[in-house]
C-alpha cells in the first residue's frame, strides 16, 4: 500500500467511539474488529497509521466522562485483542496500545488518571486470556516480551522518558490479572512464568533508579515468592494470606515450556525463578548496585547453590 492510500484504510470511527449511544458504539467497535482482523491491519496499516489510530481511540476515551461508560469502554477497547481472528494482528494493536499509552501518559490529568489505570489493568488480563487461548505460544509471548520492553516500552530500562508511575502500576496489577485470567480458564496450560517475568527481571537488573527496583521487589517479587513457598510453610500467616490470593497461579504455573513441563511443583519453580534471576544478576551489562541487590534477593530465597 502506498503512503497516499493508507490513511483510506483507517476507519473513521473517533465520533463514533465518542459516541454515548452504545449501539453506535458498538457498531464502531465492530467496525475496528473486522477491519483489524483483515490482511489491511497487520500487512499494510503503517506504524504511522497505527500511531494515528490509537491515538484516535485514547482521546475518545479520555471524553468518556460517566463511570459506566468508561468501564464498559475499556471492557470493549481491551476484548478487541480476543475477537481480532490472528494472534499477530492483536499482537499489533496491542503494540499500539502501549506506544500510545507511554507517549500521552504525562499529559493525562489527575481528573482522569484513575480510568487510564482501569483501562491498563483491562489490557493486561485481556493480554493473558490472549496468550492462553495460543497455548503461550512461545512466539507470542517473545513478542509481547518485545513490546513491554523495546525502546519506549512500558519496561524499558535504558528510555528515561517512559514514567515510572506506569512500570509502578503494572508491577502491582500484573500477578492479580494473570490470577484472574488463569481462574477464568480452568483447563488452560500451565502459564510459563519465567518468559512472562523477564521483562521485570531485567528493568530490575538495568534501570537506574533504586525507588524503580524496590517497587518491583515489594509488588511482584516478594509476593510471588512468598505465594510459591506457602505451599509447604502452612504456620505463617503471610505467606498463607499470599497463596490465597493467587491459588491458581501457584498451582498451574511452570518454567518456560508449558507443553514439555507440565504444571511444576511451586517449590521447584521458586528455586528455578531464582536462579534465573540470578544468572541475570551476573551478566556483565547488569548494573552494580542492582546486582547486590538481587543477589541479596537470592540469598533470602534460600537458593544457596546456583548451580543446584
């Protein structure tokens, strides 16, 4: 497609989305679906084109002014990524999601913050029920690592534009959704957690701000791991309280490869988290202070022996 005749394959829909009548906007909706969910989205939608579009939609969203609305927007925005027919294609306009979300995020007023938090939490779990719908197709889910953590990701380490509050919120929403998203699918395979853990581990390795890496370590890491351990330590009220937050997590997760794996002991996969995070505290790039900090992660998890 020439870069005349692309902006003719975006449809029009930004009045429509606007719309308070919600047929319109479901008709809008519609529209964007099937016109995602053909060769026109993925082969020929320029980034440029993407770009123009999300942008459309982020502002359409930012009119929604009645709580009802905007929930009911958000749910409709974030089930495109379950009725666009090709994993790529939903894997695309997710990417636009997130480029957008990261360049209009400073702009975003107090007034509104609050439902741009409840339209990322939507994306997130969306994201997984789309993962588990492809099997955590390993291709998949490397991309969705990529577009977490490309340049101008959400968790990109090395772009001091992306802001922190964002990287914030999805460190503490991120076990919740995945909760949820395995407890609506109760025959789905076991969630490969290192591949959907990376992107943190290595913010946590590179990014230069310590207030960045506490975050991760007192909203992902440490709630994790304790839900992991509480399996076999049934007197300590924490760590009870952790596994009964993320029950099916703890009981249907495994390493990387859900199809040779099969649901691993949480025991074992705490131990094979932590030394995969320790073997990306020792790669040369990991930044120093960041380094002993995992380290010190490690040690508290009881793996003594990385070689073990």
């Amino acid at each position: 497609m020439s870069a005349d005749s692309s902006s003719t394959t975006v449809p029009p829909l930004g009045k429509y989305l606007a719309s308070t009548d919600k047929k319109t906007r479901d008709r809008a909706i519609k529209q964007l679906s099937n016109f995602l969910s053909t060769d026109a989205s993925k082969n020929t939608l320029s980034k440029s084109d993407l770009a123009k579009l999300w942008k459309g939609i982020f502002y359409c969203f930012w009119m929604s002014d009645k709580p009802l609305v905007q929930q009911a927007l958000a749910d409709e925005l974030a089930e495109l990524l379950l009725t666009i027919s090709t994993p790529s294609a939903s894997l695309f306009f997710l990417r636009g999601f997130w480029e957008t979300t990261v360049r209009e995020w400073n702009g975003i007023d107090q007034l509104r913050i609050d439902k741009y938090y409840m339209l990322i939490r939507r994306f997130v779990n969306a994201t997984f029920r789309l993962l588990i719908c492809n099997g955590w197709n390993s291709d998949a889910c490397e991309e969705y690592s990529d577009i977490l953590t490309v340049q101008g990701g959400v968790l990109c380490p090395s772009d001091n534009r992306v802001p922190t509050s964002l990287s914030f919120h999805l460190a503490e929403i991120y076990l919740e959704e995945l909760e949820k998203a395995l407890s609506a699918s109760p025959s789905s395979p076991p969630a490969p957690l290192l591949k959907l853990l990376k992107p943190f581990f290595f913010l946590a390795a590179k990014t230069q701000h310590k207030t960045t890496y506490q975050r991760l370590r007192s909203a992902l890491f440490e709630p994790l791991f304790d839900a992991l351990s509480a399996q076999s330590i049934s007197d300590a009220e924490r760590l009870s309280k952790r596994v009964s937050e993320y029950p099916t997590l703890v009981s249907n997760c495994c390493l990387e490869m859900p199809e040779t794996e099969g649901r691993v002991d949480p025991g074992d996969l705490k131990k094979k988290l932590l030394r995969a995070l320790f073997e990306i505290a020792s790669l040369p790039d990991t930044r120093d202070a960041n380094r002993r900090r995992l380290y010190e992660l490690w040690k508290e998890g009881g793996v003594l022996d990385a070689d073990e």
